[in-house]
C-alpha cells in the first residue's frame, strides 16, 4: 500500500526512511522501494530502533539518556548499507535508543525531511492488534510522510 499523503515532487521520492527490525522481512521492504523510487538522485536512510530497557529489563515508555545501540546493531546497519550502497544509491544509517518504535519512525522522518517512510508489516490483526498495536498502523495514522506499507507473503 502506498499512502500519498504530500504532492509529489520531481522526482517524487528523494529521501527514503527505512525503518528495520533486523529480520530479513523488514529488509523486504528495500528493493520494492528501489523498484518505486529508483537509484537515482535518492537518498535513503537505513533506521533501526533500539527498545529502551529499564533496569529490570522492560522496555522504557520513552528515550533513555545514555544509552546506546550495542555494536551488533550498529554492524547490521553499516554493513547493509554497504550492500544498499552497491546498488549505486545513496545511503546512510542510524540507531536511536527508544521505547517507542512508531514515534521514532515519525520524529526521524521528521527530521530527516523523509518523502517516503517504506516499511513491512506482520499484518497483525485481532487480539494481538489490540494488545501490541501496530508500528505500521501508528506510522500511517500520524506521519506526514508519504508511507509505502508491504506485506510480505506468508511461507508455509
């Protein structure tokens, strides 16, 4: 689903968030958007979210000063950007440490000046919709950015 919600530049796409979880489905996400946005004269942002965790290890409501992502993040991040970089694309990554995923994704976006946020969803629906919420969900709903939401299809 692509949700336009800004009139399209030209190119329409320039600055691309990525928002990963470290799986290879949200990694899914990159060449469909490399299939709409194209190589070039784009820009895209590999983001990962790293949950906040209070001392006894719950996952914090919002950022904690201090923290850091551990190397392994910060490895995954730089070396897919090196193989995103390979496609002849620009590309840079980020870490952020903070509880929530969704307005991490919205307030980079922001920042970033993003004119597309492209992400995979699980497709949660049901009971465990209302009790985890959505990141997807939460980022169409509030984000400014344009939104590329891909569900990848199911093995088995």
């Amino acid at each position: 689903v692509l949700l336009v919600k800004r009139p399209p530049q030209e190119p329409p796409f320039r600055r691309i968030l990525l928002p990963l979880d470290g799986t290879t489905t949200a990694e899914g996400i990159i060449p469909f958007a490399m299939g709409i946005t194209g190589v070039a004269h784009v820009h895209y942002l590999l983001l990962r979210v790293h949950p906040a965790l209070t001392p006894d290890g719950r996952i914090e409501s919002g950022p904690v000063l201090g923290q850091r992502p551990d190397a392994a993040v910060d490895t995954y991040l730089s070396t897919l950007a090196g193989r995103v970089g390979a496609a002849g694309v620009a590309v840079s990554w980020r870490a952020v440490v903070h509880g929530s995923n969704a307005d991490t994704i919205i307030r980079v976006a922001t920042e970033e000046n993003a004119d597309l946020i492209a992400m995979t969803t699980r497709g949660a629906g049901g009971a465990d919709r209302v009790i985890f919420g959505s990141v997807a969900d939460a980022v169409v709903r509030n984000a400014s950015s344009n939104v590329l939401v891909l569900r990848p299809p199911t093995t088995g």
